[in-house]
C-alpha cells in the first residue's frame, strides 16, 4: 500500500497529545451509522484493534472536526484519518518488531513523550479547576483600571499616483467637493476609495511616522498637506477624534488565561518541589541551567497589588497603511 506520508505526518502530530483507547469487548463499527460508542471497532491490524474513538480523537486533535462533533463511520474524512492511524501503526508494529523500542536513546524518547504528554493534560486539569471566570474578570477589571488610553482619530485619505494628479484633487477639494467623493472618484486606493477613502479609527502607534505627523498636524474635520509614500502620493482628512477604547474582556481573555495559568502552573511547581525528594547529583558550586518559564508570573499570589500590563493582540484595519510604508 502506498504509503501517505502527509496523512502519516498530521496522525503523528495530533498522537503526540492523544492516548489510544481500550476496551475489553469491543463492538463492530458496521452496526452504527453515527460514531458515539467508544467501544466500536473502526479496524483491526494483525489482531490489534484501532477503535473508532480514536480516529475521532485523531480528527480532532488535526482540526478537521470540531471537539464534540459526530464523524459518520463511511465518510471519506473519517476513512482518511483511520487510513492514517492503520499507517502509523503498522510502521509501529514493524519498530516493535525490529526491536527499535529497545535502544536507550529510544526508550528515552518514548518516555519522554508519555511524561510531556501527562504534563501537558495536568496543566490543562490545574488550569480548569484554578482560572475561572470570576478570576479572568478580576484581572480584566485591574487591566482597564492601570491601561494608559491614548487618543484614536477616524481618517479619510485619497491616494494619487504623481504630484500633479494630487494637485487636481487639491483643486478638486478648493471648489468645495466633498473629501468622500473626490476619494470614491480619484483615489488609486482600491480598498478605501470605495469607502470613501475611510481608513476607520486609528492610533499614532499603529500607523507609519509620515502618517501619525500628519494627523497630528490637522486639525479636526480638517484637511492634511499632501506628502509622499512608498506607494504614491496621499492626502488625509480627520473626521472626527475620540478617546481611545478599553480593549474589551474577549479581546484580553486569551491573555489573560495565558498569564493566570502560569501562575497557577508556578505554584503548583513550587508545591511539588516543596513535597518531593529530589537529589540533584550535580556541583552544588554550579550555577543553575535552568531558565524559570514562569518568570513573568508575580511571587506573591496576590495579584491586585502590581498587576502587569497584559496587551490584547493588535488588530488594525485591512485598509490601514502598513507600517513601513510611508517614509
């Protein structure tokens, strides 16, 4: 059978966290038309049997399924992720049975992964029943009480090709035309000429230097002088300016659960070294190799005192000039 070494690839990676499941008496996969029975037989290889769960394991830890989600039995994704799973363990069996399990540097390789495996489903345990959302909100509370908002402005712009092409829009603009329509007619800005030229709302930090001068220049419901980019000549109109937004709570959880997690995961550490024996056999003169993961995390456990700056992931509008090329 030609071997797939793509599908093979995406079943190794989606393995590394799964663990296969077992059932004494298994029951055939022909009598279900739905997936729901852990029990079921998707296939056996040489006696051993890969049960239906774990092709439902398997697709989803590949993103093709979502968490929860039924995968019909005959369907070709389903067939295409079990043909996988019969790939990755024939070419186990044949490790197995060339007793390539056997070498040191590989028996350390298996236990390696078993032990980040269990880490890794600890830390997602630790984590659940730790960070809950009275935790996340209590943190999102003392981020928006210590963000330092600045100032956003709602930017028109018009984009021409040469100077003499943006002096007919300046033209253009004197006799009274209105900043919308010269820019739907005239701009070379296909993204924003057909809103107008409408960048949407944007922050001195999220634009290149040419433009935040040029904002700051002009005042509101005010026309900027023209200046030159990388990709053209531009004019910018300021609509209007209002005090920044607070990120809101779905725009920081992320963060936020990153950050309360790995406090939680510093503790936990800190305990089990505390209840644990460890008899470390190197120099005690040596200075330590190991880098805390944690660092970011505060020592104490209360938090409100010095909480630190967590940033949302900037989003900027598609239209938005990309920094850089305005110079």
């Amino acid at each position: 059978m030609q071997v797939r070494i793509a599908q093979i690839a995406a079943v190794l990676a989606a393995s590394a966290g799964l663990g296969l499941s077992g059932c004494d008496q298994p029951a055939p996969l022909t009598e279900m038309a739905v997936v729901e029975d852990s029990s079921a037989v998707a296939a056996y290889v040489d006696g051993q049997p890969i049960y239906a769960s774990d092709v439902i394991f398997a697709a989803e830890a590949e993103g093709a399924i979502e968490a929860g989600d039924a995968l019909e039995p005959d369907s070709p994704e389903f067939n295409r992720v079990l043909d996988g799973l019969i790939d990755v363990r024939l070419m186990a069996m044949e490790a197995e049975a060339r007793g390539l399990d056997e070498d040191p540097q590989s028996r350390f390789r298996l236990q390696s992964i078993r032990e980040n495996t269990l880490s890794n489903i600890l830390i997602e345990t630790v984590v659940a029943e730790r960070v809950d959302e009275a935790a996340v909100r209590k943190m999102y509370e003392a981020q928006i009480a210590i963000s330092e908002l600045g100032e956003e402005a709602r930017v028109r712009q018009i984009v021409t090709a040469t100077k003499s092409d943006m002096d007919q829009v300046i033209a253009e603009l004197d006799s009274g035309v209105d900043f919308a329509i010269v820019a739907s007619q005239q701009s070379i800005d296909e993204p924003t000429r057909l809103e107008g030229g409408d960048l949407g709302y944007l922050k001195e930090d999220e634009v290149p230097p040419a433009f935040a001068q040029a904002i700051l220049a002009t005042a509101t419901g005010g026309v900027s002088r023209p200046f030159e980019t990388a990709n053209g000549w531009r004019i910018l109109k300021v609509e209007e300016r209002r005090e920044e937004a607070p990120p809101s709570l779905e725009e920081l959880r992320g963060p936020i659960l990153n950050y309360l997690g790995m406090i939680e995961i510093d503790k936990l550490l800190k305990q089990l070294r505390s209840e644990s024996a460890i008899d470390r056999r190197s120099s005690a003169s040596a200075p330590a190799l190991r880098t805390d993961p944690f660092s970011i995390a505060p020592e104490e456990e209360d938090v409100d005192e010095a909480p630190p700056r967590i940033e949302a992931q900037a989003e900027t509008a598609d239209s938005a000039p990309e920094a850089g090329e305005a110079q």
